[in-house]
C-alpha cells in the first residue's frame, strides 16, 4: 500500500510516484448497448484535462472516463489521485495534484446535506460507526476499510460496478475473503414464495449502493447551482473541547488569501480549567463552498493539527475537528461562530461551585462582554458576585460567595444580557469519580510504525440530592484534578505487562505506549503490548471533621500491536 507522508505546512503532501508502474489506459465504462449512457459531469478545467487527460480521455461533451462519472470529498479526491501516482503511472506535481484536488472536490463534490452523515471519515473520529441501511454492505464492506469511505461517494450504476474491478486488480484475494458467499447458494424459495435470492453480497450491496448514492441528486444538483466561495474572513468566537483537557474559548481571526477559497487563521485560545494559552496559525481552503480543511500549527515542534470543518451555510458558523496524532487520535471538537456585536457567554473556568465557599474566582469568557459591573453577572439564588477582579471583553473574572443554604444543582449564567443555560452547578461534595473513556486502545510505535496514544479524564459527581450515586439527579462537577496510576489487569498468570506497556503521565492521563516490535528483555521476546488498568485517584471532600477519602475509578487500557496495514493513505503516514 502506498504510505504518504503527513501534510504539515501545507494543506495536502502528494505522494509522487518514482519509479511508475506501467501507465495504463484507465478502463473505460461499458454500458450495456441498448442502455442510454449514464450522463457525468464535464471536466471544464485545463489543469485537470492536462494532467489526467492521457488515460481518461474527454469525449466530445467534456465528459473525462472514470473522473466524469464520480463525485467525493476532498479526501476522497486526494486518495485516487495518489493511487494513480502510486499504482497507475500518474506524474504530476504536488501543486497540480492540489489543484486538480480543488477543482474536482469543488466541482465533482457532495452537498452539504450528503457530505454530513459522513463527516465523522473526514474528521478522523474513531467511531464505531454501524450502516444499518443495508446489512450486505454492512458487512461485505467494513474488513479492510472505513464505511465512511462508502458513504462519502457517489458515482454512477457503472462505476459502483467498476469499483468491484478496481478491488479485484488491488487485492486478488477479495473475491474468496469478502465479496462472494462462502458455500453453495440457497435453494429454498423466500417465504414469500419468491425464488431464492442467489446474488453475492457484493451483488447486492453494489445493486444497495447504485441506487442509495447515484451521481445525480436532487440536493447535488441544487447546492451547485447556489455554490459559491464562501466569504470567511473576519473575527470567529472559538469553542471546543480538547480530550484531557476540558473545554477551550478564544478566537479565530480569518483573513482572505490568494484566492477566494484560501483563507489564513490566526487563533488564540485558552483551556478553561488551566489557562494555558495557546496560539496557532495557519491555512485553510474551503471546497464545495462549505468544506473547510486546514492546518496550523503553534510555535512547537509536532504542534501541526488538520482541520477539518463544515461551514454552515449561512456563513455564521462552522463546527468539526481539529486533530493530530499518529492515528489522529489526540484533537479537539471546535465550533467557530462569527463575532457581531452582541455580547455572548461561551463558557466559564469552573463547571461547579461548592455550596457555602467563599471569594471564588470564577473566569468568565465571551465576546463583547464590556467593562462589568457586579450587578451585570447573574449566577442565581444563593450565589453572590462581590466583585469584578478584571475585566476585558473576552474574559471578565468576577469573585463570589456561595451561600451555605445554596440549593445543589445547575445554575444558568447571565451576563448583561447575554445567557448561558447549565454553565455551572451547585454541589456539596465530591461524591464518586469516573473515568472517561471507561475503555481505550493505545498501539505501540515509535520505531517502524507511528505510536497510538491514548488520553483518559477524570469526572467528578456529588450525588445530589436523593444522596445515592449513580441516580438522575447526580450533579457533574465536569473534569477534576487526578493522579493517574497503572495497575496490572491481571489476565494470565504472573501477569507482567505494566512493566512493559508504556507509561501514563501521572497529572494528565494521558498514556504513551512503550515502541514496537520484539523486546528480547520479555519473555518469548514479545511486543510491548498488554492489558492494564488505568486508575485514576481524587481526595474527596472531608465531612463533618472526619478525614477525606480518596476517591478512585478506573479504566481498562488495551496496548496492541500497529495497524501494519492501512487501505488509507489519507490519513497520513
Ligand atoms: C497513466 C495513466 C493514468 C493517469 C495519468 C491518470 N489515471 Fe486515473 N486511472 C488509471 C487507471 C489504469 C485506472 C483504473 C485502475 C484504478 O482504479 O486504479 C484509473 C482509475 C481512475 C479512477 C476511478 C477510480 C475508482 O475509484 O473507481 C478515477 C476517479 C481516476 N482514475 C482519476 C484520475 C485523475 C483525477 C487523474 C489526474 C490527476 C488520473 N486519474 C490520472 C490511469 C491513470
Ligand atoms: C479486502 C479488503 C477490502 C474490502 C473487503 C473492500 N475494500 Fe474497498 N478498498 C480496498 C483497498 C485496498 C482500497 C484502495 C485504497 C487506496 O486507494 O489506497 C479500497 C478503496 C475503496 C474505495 C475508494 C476508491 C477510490 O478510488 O479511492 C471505495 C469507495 C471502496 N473501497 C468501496 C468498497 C466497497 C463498496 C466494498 C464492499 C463491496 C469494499 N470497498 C470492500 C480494500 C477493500
């Protein structure tokens, strides 16, 4: 397969083919005769007629074979092109791959509503992801690749079945392993008396597919008559939520570039809980008018992060995912919203006050939040604002008192004018810990193959007011300080892994894996993989004189071995 390196300052890094295959005429669509041809889309750009034009011939209305006849992301759009400089003999240049990449992703595109229910693909998310419409693509098509590459395609009837050919010529196996049935056909009739339905999986997941996600749609045929580049520039209140560490406020200035869909960020924002302060700049280009893909990156080294967003199609706000990693697994959720002149409330430090405390700092941040008052913040009843400590119109930190007698529970936030429902709770203690996710997966890495990291948050809960754990009326106190341990998860007999797996940041919970292949200081030379605990450990509240217990939760850690294969060259390596 062919591995490319990661995009870092630029958007996309081609792969570009060396030593060339053999080039090829790209097979050309056979429709049955009698059949009308299936209408494509004309190629109407030089660049793209250049450097595809020798094997995928233009007929006499502009139609390329093959390019016509399909319509992805740019992702989608991206991996075909490597595929032709890695397998079919394409050369071409990373600047042409990356214009050929914008007009085709622009003009053979998905609609907003058809690139959404696929967004989770472009944005990395290790989501366990089930295609519940049609159970033969369900499964004859998720042992090698994601689903969310399926799903972030259309093309033709011919070219679903051209797809069949492209499998069988890059994976000669794929017949026996997955797309035909194992054992004679059925030969029973259906219950209904029908004749026994003989087709193999893949039979009928393409007849499923051809007919789900044609190239003609009703919502492609109205975004592109109404697409356009959309006009971004201008400053954007961030919101997000970075695992491990908790929510981030800040803002993203967006300034026009070199041409209408390429844009420059600057974007400065804060981790709520800790403020630590971040800076990252960086470069966008909008496809299809609505998909935004980035990068930028902070002063650090390794700081390079994707990003992946949907711009919304009122040019307000845009919503998805910025990410890095070796399996893009460390990033962050973001939503941008352009700032007006409205005050607006994102967020605030603390997501819970402990009743009866006093002199609290609590940081509140926003957009236009002016020089406040006292009377201007609104925390409810038995919370007090005493005083402004300072006062910008991003963050405004404002002391309060909370009465002994505040009833428990979530308190809506209001800020001269402005709201934000739930943006903190009442508690009397800290009652239980949980471990978020209660579940995770690290790969080892670091000498042949990237390492897989994995992050883990400790929730604290008071029980509210039935007093019992684990019941409706728990209170979240959000994210809490941990101190994070292994312990060994105990799976075979003098069990050793924790000594070998990696280590777990003690103050962030966030794991490292130990680096791959044979350890000849392990018995049987084994990988650095295993399965351990990772425990997470808080000091409660003391009550009534009596000493603070510590609370603890854990979660199961599995460290195995690299994703030796990966049908996915877009995702970078
Ligand atoms: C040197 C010949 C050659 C060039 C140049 C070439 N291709 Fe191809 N293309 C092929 C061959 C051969 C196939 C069929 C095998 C395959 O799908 O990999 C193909 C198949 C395709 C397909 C169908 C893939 C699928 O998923 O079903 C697309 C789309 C495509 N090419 C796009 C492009 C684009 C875009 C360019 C220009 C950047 C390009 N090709 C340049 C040879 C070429
Ligand atoms: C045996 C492994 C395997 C199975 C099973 C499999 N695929 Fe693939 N698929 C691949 C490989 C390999 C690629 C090429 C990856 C690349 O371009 O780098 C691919 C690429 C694709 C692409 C992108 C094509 C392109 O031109 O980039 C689509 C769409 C796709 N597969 C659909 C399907 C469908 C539909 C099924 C079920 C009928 C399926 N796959 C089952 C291995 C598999």
């Amino acid at each position: 397969m062919p591995f490319v390196n990661r995009a870092l300052t630029v958007t996309f890094v081609f792969f570009v083919a060396t030593a060339a295959n053999v080039a090829g005429q790209a097979p050309q669509p056979t429709a049955a005769p009698t059949a009308k041809p299936e209408e494509g889309i004309p190629v109407t750009d030089a660049t793209v007629q250049k450097a595809c034009g020798s094997c995928h011939r233009p007929d006499d209305k502009g139609q390329m074979s093959r390019i016509s006849f399909i319509r992805t992301t740019p992702e989608g759009w991206q991996t075909i092109i490597q595929r032709m400089a890695a397998l079919n003999g394409l050369n071409i240049e990373p600047a042409t791959a990356r214009q050929v990449v914008k007009y085709l992703a622009t003009n053979h595109g998905l609609a907003p509503e058809e690139a959404k229910p696929a967004a989770w693909e472009a944005e990395r998310r290790l989501i366990d992801f089930k295609y519940t419409a049609n159970s033969d693509a369900e499964s004859t098509c998720n042992k090698c690749h994601s689903l969310g590459r399926i799903i972030s395609q259309r093309r033709t009837r011919t070219e679903w079945d051209l797809l069949i050919a492209t499998h069988r010529g890059l994976y000669p196996l794929v017949d026996n392993q997955a797309f035909r049935r194992g054992g004679p056909p059925p030969r029973d009739a259906a219950s209904d008396g029908r004749p026994p339905d003989n087709r193999h999986p893949f039979e009928k997941t393409i007849a499923h597919l051809s007919s789900t996600f044609p190239l003609k749609t009703p919502e492609w045929t109205a975004w592109s008559a109404n697409m356009r580049p959309a006009r971004l520039d201008g400053t954007w209140a961030l919101t997000g939520w970075e695992n491990g560490k908790g929510a981030i406020y800040g803002r993203v200035t967006i300034t026009a570039g070199s041409s209408p869909d390429e844009f420059t960020t600057n974007a400065t924002y804060r981790v709520a809980r800790t403020g630590e302060t971040i800076t990252r700049t960086g470069r966008g280009i909008v496809y299809t008018g609505f998909q935004w893909r980035g990068a930028s990156s902070t002063q650090a080294a390794d700081s390079s992060m994707r990003e992946v967003m949907m711009v919304d199609r009122n040019w307000r706000s845009m919503e998805g995912r910025w990410f890095n990693g070796g399996y893009d697994e460390i990033g962050m959720d973001v939503k941008l919203e352009r700032v007006g002149n409205d005050t607006r409330v994102l967020g605030t430090d603390r997501t819970a006050l402990k009743q009866g405390s006093t002199a609290q700092e609590l940081k509140i941040y926003g957009t236009n939040l002016g020089s406040l008052r006292p009377a201007d913040v609104d925390l409810g009843p038995g919370i007090t604002v005493s005083r402004v400590v300072s006062s910008t119109p991003e963050l405004a930190t404002v002391a309060v008192d909370v009465a002994a007698t505040a009833a428990v529970g979530a308190r809506d936030l209001f800020v001269a004018g402005a709201s934000r429902p739930k943006a903190l709770a009442v508690y009397d203690k800290i009652d239980t810990i949980k471990v978020k996710p209660d579940w995770a997966m690290a790969r080892v890495g670091g000498d042949t193959f990237p390492k897989m990291l994995a992050q883990f948050e400790a929730w604290g809960y008071s029980n509210g007011a039935d007093g019992k754990p684990d019941s409706p009326d728990d209170i979240e106190l959000g994210i809490v300080d941990a101190n994070w341990t292994m312990e060994e998860y105990a799976a075979t007999y003098n069990d050793d892994d924790i000594k070998f797996v990696g280590v777990l940041n003690e103050a962030t919970g966030r794991f490292t894996p130990n680096v791959d292949g044979p350890n000849p200081k392990r018995s049987g030379e084994r990988n650095n993989v295993g399965d351990v605990w990772v425990v997470a450990k808080v000091l409660g509240d003391s009550v009534s004189g009596k000493p603070a217990p510590t609370l603890r939760a854990r979660a199961h850690l599995l460290v195995t071995v690299p994703l030796y294969m990966r049908f996915d060259p877009a995702r970078g390596q």
